[in-house]
C-alpha cells in the first residue's frame, strides 16, 4: 500500500461524500492535506475530526468555490504556503443538477453544472500544474461518472460535464506527461453518498429507499459502491505506483457500465 508521508494533496468537495472518503484514506496513509469545500462549517468539522484520528498529518482548510477562479488560485497558493509544494489534486468537487428531459431542463441549472464540473476541474488543473511543473512532478485525478462514459436519461447537464472533465484529462495526459504529472479521471457509478441519496428522492419522492433497491438490481454487484471504494482507487491512482497511468478514465461501477440492455 502506496504511502503519501511528506505528499501534500489537495482535495476539492472535501466536507462529505467521496471528497471525505479520501481526506480519510490519504491522512490514513500520512498524506499531509488542503481540504477545500464551500460548505465551510463542515469543512472545519471534518479537519479537526481528521486532526484527531491522525495527528502526525497537518491539515489546512480553505472555503470557497470550485467553480470561482479566485478562489482556486486561492487553494493553490494556500496549500503552496502551508507545504512548500503540491503532489496531488484530487479535482473531486462537482454536483449533479436536476433530473430533467433535454427540452425541459432549466438553462440556468445547466449553466451551474457546468461551472462547477467542468469549469471548476478546468481552473484546478490550470493552476495546479504550473506549480507541479516546477516540481517535475504532479498527479492530477480529476473526478468525471460513468456519465462521463454513457449517456444518463434525464442528466443532460451532467453528462454533458462529465464527458468534458473525461475530454480534458486526455488533454492534460499528453501536454504534462513530459513534465512529469499524470492525469487520470475516475468514473463513479452509484456509490452511496449524500449526492446520490438526494437523487433518489428525486426518482422517487414517496420512497427514495425503493428507488435505491431497484437501481442496485441493474448492478453486476447487486449493491450500489461505497465511498471507501472510490478513494483507495483514487489513493493508487494519486501514488507514484501509478507511474506510467495516463490519460485514463478509470470505471469504479461495479462493471455496471458494461451492461448493454437489461441485465
Ligand atoms: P456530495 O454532494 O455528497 O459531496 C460533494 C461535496 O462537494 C460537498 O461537500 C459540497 O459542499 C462540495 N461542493 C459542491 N460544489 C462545490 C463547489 N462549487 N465548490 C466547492 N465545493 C463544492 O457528492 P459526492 O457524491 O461525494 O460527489 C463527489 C464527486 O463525485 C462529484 O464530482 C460527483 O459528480 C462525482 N460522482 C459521484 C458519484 C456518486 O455516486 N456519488 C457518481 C459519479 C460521480
């Protein structure tokens, strides 16, 4: 097991779900952290949960927005002070909009989806990898979905995102690689986290938890994942075991999205 003692990683959409899962797995593992989140109350919370549990590893905090370009450069600059240096961005902030058909779907959610997942991936990579050029060396793994991969009914403005965070690493991938950084995305199914949990009510309003049942079915798994799951695969893939992965969007599903028709 890879260990990030002396790594200094930073992690957007730190304060729940699989931004959390990670915070957990690195810190476990002597990762010293800048967790950045614009749910702030939280945000403190979790450090000083994780500064309990691991207090051989520094962790700072920065609030803000993923999607406002001033607050990324924030994050940069922060984590730069703190540490001297920056090993890792785990580009993980993003939400998921509204469930909606093409023609239905409210412009103003779908301009805010792709702020957040697309633009916000855009801004941390842009600013983090001057800062790992430096270093000659970097890993970046930015946080696309299996609607990254495949069309989502109803999810336009996300899938749409998400197909362009899996576009930009292949982008990063080949214009880094030389300078030592790698770019990588990984691509969630359902895992339980509080972003998938309000979905499902959005499914099913009456009973979210049946909603839930039934979409495991579909899954070679018959259950949905875990956060736990996605962050030892992003663990390695922030590592230097990771060395020669480039420009891949690495499925964590279960293998649901290798299904075609109803299996
Ligand atoms: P979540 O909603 O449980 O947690 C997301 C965290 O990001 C929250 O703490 C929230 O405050 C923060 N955040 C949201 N927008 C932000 C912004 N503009 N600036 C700063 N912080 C912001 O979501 P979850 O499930 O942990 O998702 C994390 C990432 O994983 C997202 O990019 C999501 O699209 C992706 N994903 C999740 C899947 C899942 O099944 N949970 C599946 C596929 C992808």
């Amino acid at each position: 097991m890879a260990t990030f003692e002396q790594k200094s990683i930073i992690i957007t959409g730190a304060a729940m779900g699989l931004g959390l899962a990670a915070a957990k797995e690195l810190a476990g593992r002597g990762a010293n952290l800048t967790l950045m989140d614009f749910n702030e109350g939280q945000l403190k919370e979790v450090a000083a949960q994780l500064s309990e549990e691991f207090p051989d590893v520094k962790i700072i905090t920065v609030a803000g927005d993923a999607s406002n370009e001033e607050d990324v450069k924030k994050y940069v600059s922060e984590a730069q002070k703190a540490f001297g240096r920056i090993d890792g961005l785990y580009n993980n902030a993003g939400i998921e909009g509204r469930q909606a058909p093409i023609t239905e779907y409210d412009i103003q959610v779908f301009k805010k989806v792709i702020d957040v997942n697309l633009m916000g991936v855009y801004y941390g990579m842009r600013h983090v990898i001057p800062v790992m050029q430096q270093q000659k060396y970097g890993r970046i793994v930015n946080v696309a979905s299996v609607g990254g991969i495949r069309g989502v009914q109803n999810q336009v403005a996300y899938v749409a995102s998400k197909h362009a965070v899996s576009g930009m690493t292949k982008n990063a991938a080949l214009e880094y690689g030389r300078d030592g950084i790698t770019t990588n995305a990984i691509a969630p199914g359902a895992i339980l986290t509080p972003m998938v949990a309000e979905a499902f009510k959005q499914v099913n309003p009456n009973d979210p938890k049946a909603a839930e049942t039934e979409y495991a079915q579909r899954n070679p798994i018959k259950r949905l994942g875990i956060p736990s799951e996605v962050a030892k695969v992003v663990a390695f893939l922030l590592s230097e075991d990771a060395s020669y992965v480039n420009g891949q969007t690495i499925a964590i599903d279960g293998g649901e999205s290798n299904i075609y028709g109803n299996s």
